[in-house]
C-alpha cells in the first residue's frame, strides 16, 4: 500500500512539473467558449507539530499533494459548474494516517428570470484532525442543497433553502457516530437602500444521530446585508436559537449568529471579520455551544507579493454527552505570505499556532503548523 500510495504521489508531482513548464498546456474552451475545462494541481509540505489535536499528541511531516478538473457551462437556461477531485497524503512517521481522499461537486445554477437559484451535490473523502474530540478521523461526508430567491414586490424579496447532509466515519473508534442532518430556512429581505438590505429570517435543523438520539433546532434571525458601514460590506446576522433533545428531554435555548464583513482600509490593506455562534453536534453524539471570532489582514506589497495574518479564539461547551460540563477555550494565530507569478502559478508560506485550554485534560494543548504549498491552473 505504501509504495503503491508514493507511485500516485509521484505521478501527480511529475503533472504538476510538467504543468509548470510546459507551454503546450492551455485552459480547454469549445462551443464557441461557452463550455470550458480547467486543470488545477498542487502540492503541500507541512510540519505538524500535534497530528491529533489533543495533549501529547506527536508531530510529523505531511506531504498532500491534489489535483482536479473543473467544468464550466455557460449556455442555455441553466448553467453548470462541476469538478472532480484527488487529494493524497502521506506522513513520515505515522504512515497508518497516509489518505488517498477523493471528492465530486456539482452546481447546477439558474440566474435569469423572475425565480433564480442553484442546486448543488457534493461527496467527499475526509482525513482531519478533530479539535473538538481530540482524534484523527476519517470519513465520507454527502451534501445536497437547494438555493432559491424570489422577488415578491418592488422592495421586498424571498430567499431559501432546502439542505442534506450525513457524516459517515470510517472504521471509527467505539462512541463515534455517524451523523444525518436535513434542514430548511426562509428570508424576507427589504431594500433599504441601493447599497443595503434588511433582512429577517427562520430555520429548522434537524441532526438524526446514529447513537439513536435526534435534535431539532429553530432559530430566528435579523440583520443586514451589503454596506454596513462605509467601506464596510458583507452580511451580519443575528438572533435566537432553541434546540430540543429526544435522549436528553432537554431544550438548550441561546443567542445564534453568523456574519462576514469586509473592510478595504485602502488599495493595499483588506480586512475580514467572521462571527459564529450556534449549537451543533459532536461525532462523539453530544450536543455544544460554539462560538469562534476570526480577523484577518491581507496587504498587497506588490503586484505579484502580499503577506497575511490574522487571529482568532472561540468557546466549545459541552451541555451533554459524555464529556458533559466540559468547557474548551482557544486561541490562533497565523502568517504568511503569497506569491502569484501570474495565471498559472502561486506559492504561499504559512505558520499557524492552535493553543486550547480545558477543564478536561484532553483539551489542553497546543499545536503549530508551518506549511509550504505549490500551485497551478490551466
């Protein structure tokens, strides 16, 4: 297996080279450039200092290489996007996590007429390291979702959609479970004005878990979308959450958000801001208040350079299950810089650090990444 793993490896650095270097190498268009293909490979070498997010966990060398063939369509009544996709890992030390971990989307989109929308499938193969339980997992994920909009009068407008989604965990450890959530939500969005929209809006989520245990979460939620404040645009979203809980008999009520602005302080400098809040379940099937703030830095140095940072923290509370009571707390930080030698070729250095602390002792530790990554698409 092992060597059978570096053959694949190696194939896919030799295309990445040949990528690099060949002329002959071109973006595929036909049907009068309404159909295109495009070719993307890359190849990552990282060192990690804590391969499994928990206390004592050991470090290594990963080196991922991915590659992929991406699909446009923009003819017709709907328009198509697709692509197929090939990640491998392989670990210097601990090569029982090497992966070979493939994934498919498709987006199917409608973006004319007075009812407008997207359809998306996805499926994947995913080896990660779960900062919430502690472990390494492997898994298959499916996704499916339908996204639509409608405009009702003038200044008032509709938009949803209708999600699916199940976890499955390969040869997972004693009390991993798999999981299957489907959902639906609703928006009444009002033109403020010509730059911003109000909005307000309810969802239903529903987590079927395969420990046996089912959860229903409703929320309601109001904000604004577009320029929030000069020079500032994005979305932010707020409001109240309730989640029932047929093992437990229990009701978990909370404040819920989800907002993503931007601020583009000058032609060079962009800031981002993320904020999240909402209840979820675990793999190990337990239910947790999660909160996370991020903000990030990017600055242009030249056409070709730029650097990043940026840094975060959040709260992971545990309100039932068997690690019930237990509270984790984390910071992060990153930095790097890219390089974008034109259309074809990109190169970043990145450091990360991961620092949690935990009233259970499984929780506290710390983790730090410096990663190199090679890039092109065709």
């Amino acid at each position: 297996m092992g060597q059978r793993f570096f053959c694949k490896r190696l194939a896919v650095l030799m295309a990445l080279s040949g990528l690099m270097t060949a002329k002959g190498w071109a973006l595929v268009k036909f049907n009068e450039g309404r159909d295109q293909i495009f070719i993307n490979a890359s190849v990552a070498i990282a060192h990690d200092s804590n391969i499994s997010s928990s206390q004592g966990g050991g470090g290594d060398f990963l080196t991922t290489s991915s590659f992929s063939i991406e699909y446009a369509r923009r003819a017709g009544y709907i328009g198509v996007n697709a692509s197929i996709a090939w990640n491998l890992g392989q670990f210097g030390s601990n090569t029982a996590q090497n992966f070979s971990n493939p994934s498919m989307n498709l987006e199917l989109v409608k973006s004319s007429g007075r009812t407008t929308g997207s359809f998306t499938l996805s499926a994947a193969r995913e080896s990660r390291a779960d900062t919430v339980i502690n472990a390494r997992t492997d898994s298959l994920t499916y996704d499916a979702g339908l996204n639509w909009k409608y405009p009702v009068i003038d200044r008032y407008s509709l938009s949803g959609n209708f999600n699916y989604g199940m976890t499955s965990y390969q040869n997972a450890t004693p009390g991993i479970y798999n999981l299957t959530n489907y959902g639906a939500s609703v928006d009444l969005f009002y033109v403020y004005t010509s730059e911003r929209d109000l909005f307000t809006g309810y969802a239903i989520h529903f987590s079927d878990s395969a420990a046996g245990t089912q959860t229903i979460d409703h929320s309601l939620t109001a904000g604004i979308s577009g320029r929030i404040l000069p020079k500032i645009n994005g979305t932010v979203r707020a409001g109240y959450e309730i989640r029932q809980d047929s093992a437990s008999k229990q009701a978990y009520d909370s404040w819920t958000a989800s907002s993503a602005v931007t601020w583009n302080m000058n032609k060079k400098a962009t800031f981002t801001g993320t904020l999240s809040k909402a209840f979820s379940t675990t793999a190990t099937n337990a239910t947790i208040d999660s909160l996370s703030a991020n903000l990030d830095l990017q600055y242009s140095l030249t056409g070709r350079w730029s650097v990043f940072t940026g840094i975060g923290g959040g709260e992971n509370d545990f309100l039932n299950g068997p690690f019930s009571g237990r509270i984790d707390y984390y910071f992060t930080w990153d930095a790097g810089v890219n390089y974008n030698l034109n259309d074809h070729f990109k190169a970043s250095l990145t450091y990360s650090y991961y620092q949690s602390w935990s009233n259970r002792a499984s929780g506290n530790y710390s983790r730090d990444t410096i990663t190199l990554n090679l890039s092109t698409r065709w």
